[in-house]
C-alpha cells in the first residue's frame, strides 16, 4: 500500500472521529405559536379625496398637517364656464319668477273682470226684457237675443277664469322649473370647490395648482388626527388562524427594540390575487407616542400560548414526528404549539432524553 494512500485514509478516520453529533435535553419553558404579517399603519378612515368633476386647480386652501372639519373646502378648480352657466341659470329664474310675471296676470284678471261685468249688464238687459216681455211688450226675438248675448258673456266670463288659471299655472310651473335648473347648475358650481367628506388632518396634498385634474385622480389624503390602526397582509396560508381578538405583538422601524401590543378587530374576507395574501386590521392596544399613516410594521399575530411545555429546537425533529436519542434510535413523538425555532413535545420523550441533532 503506497504511503500517500495510508497518510489520507488516516486524516479521514481522525476527521471523522473527531466531529461529535451536537445533542441536547429538551427543557421547560413558555411557548406561543404565532402568524407572521407584515404591513403599515394608517389613520383611523384614512381615505384619498377625488373630485367629482375635472377642471385646473386654481387655489389649494390647505397644507400638510391641517386639521378639517367635514365640509371645508380644500381647494378649487377653474369654474368659469360653470359660473357664467349658473348666472344664466339665475337670470331665466328671475324672468320666470311669478312675481316677474304679474302685469301678466293682472292682465288676465282685468279680462275676468270685464267679462263678469259684461255677465253682470247682459243678465239685468235679459231680466229687463223678460219682464217686458210678460207685459206684452217687445218682440220674440229681441228676448231671444238678449238670452243669447247672456248666455254669450257667461261663456265670455268662464274662459276668462280658465285662461288666468292656465296662466298662473304655467307661470308657476316655469318658475319652479327654472329654480331647479338654477340649483342644479348652483350644484355643479359647487363640485368645482373639492370639499373634506370628514374630519381629520390633511396627510398629503398631491396636487399643485395649475393641474389638470378628473374624478380619477387622488387630489389629497385625509383621515383621523388621533386615531390609528394597523392594516396587515397576512399569507393564505395561515388566515383561517387567525380570528378576531387575538393579540398582536409588533415593532416599528421608528423605534427599534421596542415591542407594542395591539388586538385583531376584523379580517377582510377578499384575498388580493395579485400578493396571495388577506388583509387584516387591528388597533392599538397602548399606540407609540407619535405616529404617521404609511409607518411599515413586522408582527406576530399570537394564534396559541402555554406556559412550562416541554420543547426542543425545531431541527431535532426528525420527519415532522421522530426525534433521534443518544442511542440513535428514532422515537415517535407528539407534537403541540410551534413557533420559529421551537416546538412543544407533547408526547413521546420526557425531560431527561438526550437527543441528537439529525445529520445534514
């Protein structure tokens, strides 16, 4: 046997002896098996402003960290078409307006009352004319005629009546008309003003003016000043654990090293396809002293927790169910809670198995 040949068959058994299987004893300790979500947080009703009609932002009335009242205008669009249209509108309403109108109306009323005095004279010539008539005097067709022009004025008298009943009506119904059509154009005016549906602080402005802006484009944001929530994505895997109420340990970038606890209050039941992920929302337990909306999040939703359960690393675990003891055999076991490094023994080896570690 060539001496190079005895020299590498010694290093490889002296490697090998040398490199001992890392074996440990499971110990008693606390365990909670949580879901892992990440996300940001967001002001209580949150929301971008769209306008409803498009137009030039002519003037911004508010700067980032303003605080609104639902209804105050936050800025407004070129409106001059919308303006000329409205004082049209105004103009038709007063030309329609009733009380525009009334030397129409005292028109046909002076025609009514003509006709009723003409009624009035006709009716006492016909009574007249009965009269002689009974006594023998005048004709038969001088009565007849006085009947008819009667009966003539009486119809004189009742279209009269009608055609100022017709005329208030019209006049009625065109000015009604024309104040709806000036609300209406008042209310199209109004929508070149872009107003705050809610209370809250203005978080962002994306517009300047002098930009061309439609009811598609996001023109600010606005939500609560006070109240903040966290908004979750969490793995469709993992969402049919997760259940309204349970407790949220989470950090944030903006202070590192510390821990804040919030609570699980509703879970979006619509997966986005795009992420694969759901989206779940919960609130502040004790909220950090100072945030801002759009502060990204890491967090643990605590699906299950138990106090001294008897636990070993996760990469003991062999097959997902055995664990290898000191005399390599492999033993069933009985798994429970599972976190990120550890898992519960619920049965199977007791707290003095030495167990060694599977091989790579």
């Amino acid at each position: 046997m060539k001496p190079y040949f005895l020299l590498t068959l010694c290093l490889f058994i002296l490697t090998a002896c040398g490199e001992k299987q890392e074996k440990i004893q499971p110990t008693v300790e606390d365990i909670t098996e949580a879901v892992y979500a990440s996300g940001v947080v967001k002001s209580r009703d949150q929301h971008q402003v769209f306008p409803t009609v498009s137009g030039v932002i002519q003037q911004i009335f508010v700067t980032e960290g303003d605080v609104v009242k639902k209804g105050d205008p936050l800025l407004r669009l070129d409106n001059e078409a919308a303006r000329l249209s409205t004082e049209n509108a105004r103009i038709a309403a007063e030309y329609s307006s009733v009380r525009a109108n009334q030397e129409k109306l005292r028109e046909a009323q002076e025609a009514i009352d003509l006709a009723r005095s003409k009624m009035h004279n006709d009716s006492l010539l016909l009574e007249r004319q009965r009269n002689l008539w009974a006594s023998r005097i005048g004709t038969r067709v001088e009565l007849e005629q006085r009947e008819l022009s009667y009966q003539n004025a009486v119809t004189s008298y009742k279209s009269a009546k009608l055609r100022y009943d017709d005329l208030k009506k019209q006049l009625e119904f065109a000015a009604r008309q024309s104040q709806k059509n000036l609300q209406i154009s008042q209310t199209m005016s109004d929508d070149y003003t872009v107003k705050s549906e809610t209370g809250g602080k203005v978080y962002d402005v994306l517009r300047e003016p002098g930009e061309l802006v439609s009811p598609q484009t996001p023109v600010a944001v606005v939500g609560s000043a006070d109240e903040f929530l966290l908004e979750l994505q969490v793995d469709e895997y993992d969402i049919a654990r997760v259940k309204p109420g349970q407790r949220v340990l989470l950090n944030l970038d903006s202070y590192k090293g510390q821990v804040f606890e919030g609570e699980v209050y509703k879970i979006n039941p619509a997966m986005n396809e795009r992420t694969r992920s759901f989206t779940v929302e919960a609130s502040f337990v004790k909220a950090p002293p100072a945030l801002f909306p759009n502060l990204t999040t890491e967090a643990n939703i605590i699906i299950q927790a138990k106090k001294d359960a008897l636990t070993i690393p996760r990469e003991y675990l062999v097959d997902g169910g055995y664990v290898l003891t000191e005399g390599k055999e492999k033993v069933p076991v009985e798994t429970g809670l599972m976190d990120y490094q550890k898992v519960e023994i619920v049965k199977g080896i007791t707290r003095e198995d030495v167990l060694l570690r599977p091989a790579l």
